[in-house]
C-alpha cells in the first residue's frame, strides 16, 4: 500500500485568491456539500476570499415547467451561498457566483393557445421551429414537423407526477441530444441518473428532434429495451 503523499505547504498563503470552478452537490457519484467544502477551505492553507460554483446537474425542480427545473440547482446553491455571507463560517464568500444551466433559448418561441377545458396547448412558433426543435433535421422537413406539430400542454409541464412515478418502478433507458434547446442535456442527465438508467447515450450535436436525425441509434436503444424480459 502506497503512503499518502504529505501535504505540501500553499505558496504566498497571505495572496487573495477567488477559486473560479467547484461544485456543491449530492448526486449518486458522489456526494459534496457545504460542510465539506468548508472543510477544505479550512485546512487549504489559502487566503480563498470567494468562490465561483458550476451547477452538476443536481437538485433540478421535481415540479413545474421542464425548462425551469434547472433553476432548482440555483436555488439550492443560492442557499449555500448564502450560509457562507451570513459570516458564521468564516470570511469566505463562497458560491457568490454561480455557473448555471438553464435553457434560456425558448423565450418567445413558444406560442399558448387557451382551450375551451381551460387547458392550455403550447406550440413553437413555426418561424422558430426548425432552431429550437430539430436544428439537426433538413429545413423541408423540419417545415412539415412545423405545420404538423402536435403541441404539449402546459399541464403536462406543470402538474406533479404523483406519489407513485414510474421511474422509480420501471427500468429507464435515454438517449439525449446534446444540443437539446427544449430540454437541455444537463437536466436530461440528472433525470437519467436519477432514473438509475439501465443506458444512456448522448449524441453530439444532436437536437431535440433525436429520433428523426439519428434514427439508428435511437433504434439499438429501443431494442435493447424491448429485449428486457417483462416485470410484474
């Protein structure tokens, strides 16, 4: 067994430093919170007067609109940032900026149309379509997706799942896009992860439109699944 390598001493102990990249979070790889990480500021030996935390893909919002789950990460982190301003712990700033994920692309893209049952269906302005929903797909047939565009109703988006939801019963299979613009990437890993996905696979570049632009690969994943021996 090889011996702990011995701490080294911090070079110009006395020099304010911002440390620019850490994350605070408790996700299936590995948990990190605010106690560990005063930890290490404690015992670093730096003159650390703030810090700067990427989201992980953790805490997303259980509830509410898909693209706004991502700002549960930022509250969560707003949190501990702001256990760290109170001056308890320390002088230290931490988490006082905060490197965040959410789509910010949909905007005005989205179009709500009321329904008589006082549902609402959303549709993506059709101008906007090809850029935010299959950018990956060529432009006449993302033009006929468009026009034959079957909305999702912002119910879906908004009402809880339940107290029984079915990925934690049913084994889980995803495959993302990375370029995702209505659901991104990042959130798509953290449901994945949260799923205990039996496989995930993200494809490069690839939008929210996977199945059409990379039907192969989405294909091998559904057989796979398909070839799962049935669960009562």
């Amino acid at each position: 067994m090889t011996a702990p390598a011995p701490a080294e001493a911090a070079i110009e102990p006395d020099l304010p430093i911002i440390d620019p990249h850490h994350h605070v979070r408790d996700r299936f790889d590995g948990r990190y919170l605010f106690h560990d990480y005063l930890a290490d500021l404690s015992s670093c030996g730096h003159n650390i007067r703030a810090t700067v935390v990427i989201e992980s893909g953790d805490m997303a919002r259980a509830d509410g609109p898909s693209e706004l789950a991502p700002v549960g990460e930022v509250e969560f982190l707003n949190g501990v940032a702001a256990m760290f301003a109170s001056g308890k712990y320390g002088p230290t700033l931490a988490c006082a900026g905060i490197v965040g994920c959410p789509d910010l692309s949909l905007g005005d893209a989205v179009r709500p149309v009321p329904l008589h049952d006082e549902t609402t269906d959303l549709y993506i302005v059709t101008e906007r379509f090809h850029a935010q929903f299959c950018a990956d797909v060529p432009a006449p047939e993302a033009a006929r997706m468009a026009a034959t565009q079957r909305p999702v109703t912002q119910e879906a988006l908004t009402e809880p799942s339940g107290g029984r939801p079915l990925w934690r019963e049913l084994p889980s299979w995803f495959v993302i896009g990375e370029q995702d613009r209505n659901i991104p990437a990042a959130l798509q890993r953290f449901l994945a992860e949260r799923a205990g996905a039996r496989r995930t696979i993200e494809i490069p570049g690839a939008s929210h439109a996977v199945p059409i632009s990379h039907p192969q690969e989405t294909a091998e994943v559904i057989l796979q699944a398909a070839a799962l021996p049935a669960t009562t």
